[in-house]
C-alpha cells in the first residue's frame, strides 16, 4: 500500500513539473501542449483520478486530431478507453477502444503500433470479460498475446498480465482445465515470487480458487495459506481480503 502511494505522490510530483516547466512556458506551440497534456493524462489515470485524466486526454485530443497524428490520437483513445472501463462504461470503452484500432489499422506495424494494439486487445478482453460475454473477451486476450509475444525487449510483466486475464475468462466461464494450465504457465517461472511478489500471490490464488471449482481438492488449502502469508509480508490488503473470501468458500464446504 505504501509503495502505492508512494507512487501516487510521485505522479503528482511529476504533473507539477510539467505544468510550471512546459505549459507555463510563453511561444509554446500547439504540438508541444498537446503531448503535455497527453502526458499529464497518463499520470492522472495512473492515479486513478478519473475526471483530471479525461480533461487533459480531451484537450491532447483535439490537438492530435487536427494535425492528423493517428498514432498519438490512437494512444489518446486507448487512455480514455481504459478510463471508461475502470469507471465501468463498457459500451463507451468498447467504442473507444474499436475507434483507436481503426486508426492503427491505417499504420504501417511498427513495434510502438503493435504494442498499442496490444493493450487495445487487452482492454477489450477486459470490457467483454466484465460483460460475461467470454468467448469475444479470450479471443481478444489471445490476439493481445500474440502481439505481445512478438514485441523487441522484455515485455514479460504485460505479457503475464494477459495470460492472467486470459485464464480468469476461462475460469469464469467454466474451462477449469484450460485455466488452470494458464496458471501454471504463469507460476512456473521462479524469479515471479521475488519480482513481483503481489501477482504471484494473485496468480497463485486464481490457481488455487480455479483448483477448488474443479473439485481438485488436493493441495488445498495449503496454496490458499502459501498466498495468504505473502500478501501478509508486503501487506498486499486487497489480494487478502480476496484469498480469505477463497478460503471461506473452502472451508465452508468442508463444514469447518
């Protein structure tokens, strides 16, 4: 939680700078105050300040717009689409997301527009997933995959991101197997407990929930336990709070 914060703070610390040192600056073009608000967006839809994110994406917006950027347009959309999905407009976001492929779609495949298009696919996964409707939302989980998958450089951590995604939509709707063996891709990798000890958790948990569902009762609640010690050690509260609703579920059909 404090690292969370912690990181809040730094965004904040962040738009300031770009607010006194880019658009406090006099002879400033349009171009140049476009990409800082695009940027000041960014920061405040990573602080989950929802309607500062969308005033600055808009005023980015019409700037893009009129010098024709696609890309940076295409991005832009993408920014308020995830912000319409976090604020659960899923018809908005859907539309939002569809009209920033669109502009992709016109680009040549760059690795910056496949990596868009990622993310894009990624939303969409999310929105239908949200929706129940679970068919679309895998198929978009696995056209995000297979971008990503192809992209320079490490792109590991979305990557597990997605097959996370990928394999709660197949918990959700019943493909237990399938699920769980997207799991435990994810959790085979060692270095996961060390780097990013909070998805792990996660990961680890889904897996265990999926076990349960499927009536594979055999290492539980063991890997229920496990997930819960290490959200405890980096006070992971929220990942808690869902692993001891997990438990309940267990220990409530094993009348305990």
């Amino acid at each position: 939680m404090c690292s969370v914060l912690g990181q809040v703070k730094d965004n904040f610390t962040k738009i300031d700078s770009i607010q006194r040192h880019v658009l406090s600056q006099p002879n400033k073009d349009s171009l140049t105050v476009a990409v800082a608000n695009y940027s000041i967006g960014e920061l405040y839809r990573y602080s989950l300040v929802a309607d500062s994110a969308y005033a600055y994406y808009h005023k980015a917006e019409k700037v893009f717009k009129r010098k024709n950027l696609q890309y940076q347009l295409a991005k832009t959309f993408y920014g308020i689409a995830v912000i319409q999905c976090n604020e659960k407009d899923f018809t908005g976001s859907e539309v939002t997301s569809i009209e920033a492929l669109s502009l992709l779609d016109q680009l040549e495949e760059t690795n910056d527009v496949n990596e868009c298009k990622s993310f894009i696919y990624n939303n969409l996964g999310l929105v239908f997933g949200e929706l129940e409707q679970f068919n679309e939302s895998i198929l978009y989980y696995k056209k995000a995959i297979e971008l990503k998958e192809k992209l320079n450089g490490n792109n590991k951590r979305t990557l597990d991101n997605s097959k996370n995604n990928l394999a709660l939509s197949y918990k959700k709707s019943g493909q237990y197997n399938l699920a769980i063996a997207s799991y435990s891709e994810i959790l085979k990798d060692k270095n996961l407990i060390l780097e990013r000890p909070d998805f792990y958790a996660l990961v680890l948990d889904n897996y265990a929930h999926t076990s349960y569902l499927a009536k594979d009762l055999n290492e539980l609640p063991d890997l229920f336990l496990k997930a819960l010690k290490i959200c405890d050690s980096i006070d992971a509260k929220y990942n808690s709070i869902i692993i001891n609703q997990h438990l309940a579920e267990y220990y409530y059909d094993k009348k305990n």
